[in-house]
C-alpha cells in the first residue's frame, strides 16, 4: 500500500487520522493476524499445565475453549482502553494488547496438576495483579533507574529460557504423551517442524502481510499435515455454543500469597515492556519520543484489562512488541486502525465455535509455533543485553543472578523444604534472577575493582 493511497505522510503519523475503511479494515486484521497466535497460546499453555488443556474426552476440557475466548475478548477490550481511552486510562495510541507470555513462569507452577481447582487462586492473583498494575502508571516514570539494559535484559531472557522446555515437550507430544511410547515419535515431530520450516521459509523470503503472519501460516501448515496423519479432532466444534457471554468469578476466589507476590512482581516487568512499546511506537511511526502522559496512559490500560480480564477468568494483558515493528513497517500511526482490530477480536471473543476451533490445533503442530516464539523471547534479551557495558562488575551481577535463577529452575527439589508458597515463588527461576539482578545493581558500586 503506498502512502499516496493511503494519506500523506503528515497523517500517516497522525494518531487520530483514519485511512480509508478499504486500508483501514485489511490494516486492522493484519494487526490481528501479527498477534493472534502469540495472544490465545498462553492460555492453551496453563490448561494444559492445570491438567485439562488437550483431550477432548475430559469434562473439564470446555474450560480451556473459554479461557482462549477470554483470551480473545479481553485483548480487544484492553486494546480499545488503550486505542480509544477513557479519561487517564490509554495512551490514545496504535497499542495492541494481548495476553503476555511473560507471567507464564509464575503462572505454569501455581496451577501444575491441579486441574480446574487451581484456576481460583490464579485468577484471584491477576486481578490483584491488575490493579498493583493500574498504580504503577502514577510512579512508572520514576522506578525506570532501577530497571537498566543489564536487569531488563536478563529478566526477558530468563523468561525465555524457562518456556523453552515447554515448546520441546509440546512438539514431542505433550504431558498427556510423556512416558509413553507415542512420545517423542516421527509421527509426533513431523508436523512440528513442517511449523518451524515454513515459519522460517516465509519471515525471511516473502514481504508485507505474509512475512508479518508467518507463524499463524506456519501453523496452520503444520494444521494440515497433522490433519493428514490423523491427528485432529473435531469433536467440540459441534459441541461448542454459537455465542456464549463471559462469567464473572467463574472459578471462584482463592487469596494465594506467592501467586499474588509473584502477579505484582511481573507487573512491574510488564510495566517496563510498555514503556519500550510505547517508545518504539512514537519513534518508529511517528518520529518523536513518547510523552508521559503516554506512558502513564498505557501503564493504567495494562493494568485495568488485567484486572478485568482476571475477574472473567482471562489472564493478564500486556502491549504486544509485534506492534511496534508492524507499524516501523506500514508507517501507518492511526489508532482507529487498531480499534477495527479490537472490535474483531472483541466478536471472535464471544463465539465459543471459535475457540473450540482453535483447541483442535494438536498440541505437537503448537509446539513447533511456541518453539519458534519462545526463542524469540530469549533472542529479544540477549540483544537488549547486547546495549550493556560489559565490565567486571555487570559480568558479576549477570553471572550470579543467573547461576541463581536457572539453577533453582533445574533443580527445584532443592528448596522441597520450603513452604508451597515460596517453592512456586523461587522455582520459576525468573523472580530469583530478576531480584538479585536488581539488588545486586543497586548496591554494588559502579567501578567494581
């Protein structure tokens, strides 16, 4: 699409410019398709950690085609917070949300094996989390000293670090699997890197819309040839309603203080990622450093949507980072565009066909997209690290935060005489590793001799 076509280049970088519907609409769901796959995976992943995400024999399975509903619903609703805005809430900005692989590491261990019963603690720990989210849009400004390249840079590579396993196991089978013969088969890898291939082949030699949704390609690549193999079912789609409204408090209240502590926590991680959003978006599109009043803005939308959407059983919603290069890409800033989006997302939200649909994808042809996706996570650290001088005493700080974290994560036994509550805290590995990184910055001098 050219500029001409489009506007000129003055309102292209215009916020409240609004192209043509003909570019608007293709624009908006190509924001959708950038995000899609990475937006309802999250909670394909804490299902099947609870114990109720793949097998449709289960009666608890339907409880994962809400929780990717909810998925859907409370991503066009915190995208509109933040596209539209309602007074302080929103940066008024093309912000997409969505549901964040970033609490995954705290979310996986308070629910494992538990089943439907462990989702009342969870989703009272996102509410919580929410609104400790909300109010660190008043302070996000003055606690950025304490989060420097070096600290950012291992936290978002530790996160990636600990769902790698996830996107292994997934491909190989899955849980369910694990044990088994079937695991870790042919027929289990095959459709798994037919995802990765294609994924590949299409990011890196096609352009435009195909290259940006090549993982949601890829999969459905991957969908193809497992379907050829047998290994897709289709039993919940007739099953599933034509249109069903969310549930407040479906899973209940449960006040769990290490999954609180480790929601507040990850909010602040979260809150960091915003402001890089954020600024990469008025620098990419527009040309021009964001405002305060933007960054706060963002900060209370991320928040609220959490809130809500934990209050609905949704998980907790954060600025999508494929934003930011979409529009480096188009060159396009309009918010309304993003607001097509949302209202998209908002309509598939509240079809359970279409998450029913969704469920059918096997859990290997998933593991090839997450192992695609989570090693971009940990690709995404180390080139923030990458800004970080590296003298002896920031050497030292990374060294032993992540000896720390990654070493809890693979030996959890380790602390098996700890209460639950701080085994699920220091297991993940990422607030171990996070903590020390932060303390470890704070108090060690500058020039460590």
């Amino acid at each position: 699409m050219t500029h001409t076509s489009l506007g000129t280049a003055a309102e292209l970088r215009d916020p409240n410019y609004t192209p043509p519907l003909t570019h608007a609409v293709p624009l908006g769901i190509q924001h959708v398709l950038a995000m899609f796959v990475s937006n309802v995976t999250p909670a394909i992943i804490v299902a099947g950690a609870a114990g109720f995400g793949f097998g449709s024999n289960s009666p608890d399975f339907p409880n994962m085609i809400y929780m990717i509903q909810m998925a859907m619903l409370f991503a066009g609703i915190a995208t509109l917070f933040q596209s539209i805005g309602m007074g302080p809430v929103g940066a008024r900005l093309p912000i997409v949300q969505g549901t964040s692989f970033a609490f995954l590491p705290v979310m996986i261990p308070a629910v494992a094996g538990q089943g439907v019963a462990g989702l009342a603690g969870l989703m009272t720990g996102v509410m919580i989390g929410g609104v400790f989210h909300f109010f660190l849009g008043t302070v996000i400004g003055r606690i950025r000293f304490a989060l420097p390249p070096l600290v950012t840079g291992l936290i978002v590579l530790m996160i990636g670090l600990s769902l790698i396993q996830v996107g292994i196991q997934y491909a190989a089978g899955g849980v369910p699997k694990q044990g088994s013969p079937e695991f870790g088969t042919a027929a289990m890898w095959i459709p798994a890197l037919v995802v990765i291939a294609v994924t590949l082949g299409l990011k890196f030699f096609t352009r435009g819309l195909v290259s940006v949704a090549a993982v949601l390609l890829g999969l459905i690549a991957g969908y193809i040839v497992a379907l050829g193999m047998g290994q897709v079912s289709f039993a919940n789609v007739a099953n599933a309603a034509v249109f069903a409204p969310p549930m407040p408090f479906k899973w209940g209240i449960e006040f769990n203080t290490a999954i609180i502590i480790g929601m507040c926590f990850m909010a602040v991680i979260s809150a960091i990622e915003t402001v890089g959003d954020v600024s990469g978006i008025c620098k990419g599109g527009a040309g021009r450093e964001a405002e305060d009043r933007e960054i706060a803005g963002a900060t209370y939308a991320d928040g609220l949507g959490t809130a809500i959407a934990g209050i609905f059983g949704g998980l907790p919603n954060t600025s999508f980072s494929q934003n930011v290069g979409l529009i480096s890409m188009t060159g396009v800033m309009s918010r309304h565009v993003v607001t097509i989006g949302a209202v998209f997302l908002i309509v598939c939200g509240l079809v359970p066909k279409i998450g029913a649909i969704v469920s059918t994808v096997p859990i290997n042809v998933l593991g090839g997209g997450v192992i695609v996706m989570f090693g971009m996570v940990a690709a995404a650290g180390i080139n923030m690290l990458a800004e970080v001088h590296w003298n002896r005493r920031n050497m030292v700080i990374f060294a032993v935060s992540l000896s720390v974290g990654l070493g809890l994560q693979l030996v959890p036994d380790a602390l098996q005489h700890l209460p639950r509550s701080l085994q699920i805290l220091l297991t993940s590995g990422l607030l171990p590793a996070a903590a020390l990184a932060i303390v470890l910055n704070l108090a060690l001098p500058e020039e460590l001799e």
